[in-house]
C-alpha cells in the first residue's frame, strides 16, 4: 500500500458532541471556589469541634473535607475527560467522571461508618458540649454549604461526575441544618446527647448520598440502559419512521452523563435503494437526538425477509 493511500485511510477521530465541551466553560472556576470554601470550612469545623467537644461538628468536618475531595477529583476527571478522541480511545475519556463518581461514592460510604462507629462509642457517656461555640461554628459551615450548593447546582443535572460533588454538599448542607438544631438543644436543655444525635443524622445522610452515587455509577459502567430512557418507547419511536419495517437488537447506553449512545438494526423494505436507507437513517438520527438526546447512534440496515437492497448508482450490464 502506497504511502498517500495510507494517509487518505488514516483513522481521525472528532469528539462526536463538541457541545459538552462548550456547557462546561466557566464549571472549573466554579469548582475552584468552591474547593476552596470547603477546604476553609473543614478547618473551621474541626477548630470549632476541638474547643466545644462536639462530635457533630467533627462529623461535618469529616463531610466537608470530603467535599474538598471530591471537587478537586472532579476537576481532575473534567480535565482528563476532554483529551482528544484516539483511534484506541474512540469515545475519548468520558468514562473518568464515573470512575470519579464511583470513588467519591466509595468514600461517602466509608466515612458514614467510621463517623457511626464514633457515635456509638459516645452514645455510652456523652462528653460534655459548648453549645454557643458549637451554634457559631455550625452556622458558618452552613453559610458555607449554601454557597456551594449554588455554585454546582446547575452543572451537577447533567454530569454525574459533577453531581457527585453536588450530593456531598448537599448532604453537608443538611448535616449542619442538624448541626445547628442540635446546638440550639443543647444551649436549651444542657443535654449533650442531643450532639451525638445530629452526628448520627450527618451519619445517615452521608450514607444516603453515597449509596445513591454508588448506584448511579455501577449503572453506567454496567453498560444498563439510562434510567431516564424506556427502550422499548426508543424503539417504537425508530419504528414510526417512514419506511421502517421493524427494530430488532436494539443497545442503548450511557458514556458518561449527557452522552448517551445507541446502536441497532433497522428492517426496510427490500426495494429501498441505499439512497432511500441513508434518507431514513439520517431522519431517525436526528430523532434520537432532539426527542432522547442520544448524542451518537449507528444504525445498520437489514432487507426484509433476505431480500437485497438494491443501488441505483450501479448500472445494469446487458
């Protein structure tokens, strides 16, 4: 093979969405920030947790710096995401802000049991707590949370890696709502039990936020079909194209959250000409992404009942 037929069959590959790139301008600035208000706010909190004993504060310090984690992991995963597509690499590297996800799960989990194993130990004889130090401190971390949650809020509904990090602060946004009431309890009734009870809640809430991401994430690198999506209304939708006979070996998946990709067969008539297959390929392309937003879908056509689908762009010989 000469070298100019080589380079003319020269596998090239362009990111098939450029528009995720482009919904992502401005996300890693906001993340910096919020990295940032995390990492102050962890500091606080484990400060505050040293001078009034509680545990509660500590327990939403842990989140916190939890937080600042998984942010910094999911800046990382945007920026290794957005490498060029390669001929090994032909869905580029998406997949890194579920790796990202699944590790931010697996840590959710394990602080939700070191933090009750914690509670427990003092559920047996609870220290005694300084309310006011512990009030102060638990509404400076919610000041906190509440700025973060605005900063991710809108990227974190299209991007699991990104709502990762959004389901950390919003479980650390309701654990210091318990923080505050539990301080205000124990600045009423003295009772420092009321401070491992909110710990125990922040515990709950942790656990929640990381069973759901986990699951989320196993979804998506099990290849499962979007939970959003029914296949079986994809199907009939290809199916109401004119000219489709019938759907059959039908694959929908999710790269990564936004990119959703297809793959299966479509029965036409054996009649069709390949310019007539190409025509009703094209329609059922640009169905599937304004009416399902399936970004990438390749579609191999089947005559129906083995028949041939005749080109009209080959001449009959005599």
């Amino acid at each position: 093979m000469s070298a100019d037929v080589r380079r003319r069959t020269t596998l090239r590959y362009i990111p098939p969405v450029p528009e995720l790139h482009e919904k992502r301008v401005g996300l890693r600035r906001r993340i910096r920030i919020a990295i940032g208000i995390a990492a102050a706010a962890t500091l606080l909190e484990v400060v505050g947790s040293w001078f009034s004993g509680s545990l509660a504060l500590l327990s939403d310090a842990g989140h916190v710096g939890t937080d600042a984690f998984a942010l910094g992991l999911s800046l990382w995963a945007l920026h290794i995401s957005e490498r060029p597509h390669t001929p090994e690499m032909s869905f580029g590297y998406h997949r890194t802000e579920v790796l990202a996800a699944l590790a931010n799960a697996a840590l959710l989990l394990t602080i939700a049991g070191a933090l009750a194993a914690e509670a427990y130990g003092r559920y047996e004889a609870a220290p005694p707590v300084s309310g006011g130090l512990m009030l102060l401190v638990g509404l400076a971390g919610l000041a906190a949370n509440l700025v973060m949650l605005a900063l991710l809020r809108t990227s974190a509904r299209g991007n699991i890696n990104v709502r990762g990090a959004f389901l950390h602060v919003y479980g650390d946004t309701l654990g210091s709502i318990a923080v505050v009431a539990g301080a205000v309890l124990i600045q009423v009734t003295r009772e420092p039990l009321f401070d491992v009870i909110a710990a125990l809640l922040v515990v709950i809430l942790i656990a929640a936020s990381g069973a759901r991401l986990l699951g989320d994430s196993v979804r998506i690198i099990l290849e499962a079909s979007p939970a959003e999506l029914v296949p079986q209304d994809v199907a009939e939708a290809i199916a109401s194209i004119p000219g489709v006979r019938g759907v059959h070996d039908l694959h929908i998946w999710t790269v990564t959250s936004g990119f959703l990709v297809l793959a299966g067969h479509i029965l036409m008539s054996g009649e069709s000409t390949v310019q007539d297959a190409s025509a009703v390929v094209d329609r059922i392309q640009a169905m599937l992404r304004e009416r399902f937003s399936i970004a990438h879908s390749t579609l191999q056509v089947d005559s129906l009942q083995d028949e041939i689908i005749a080109s009209s762009d080959v001449e009959k010989r005599p």
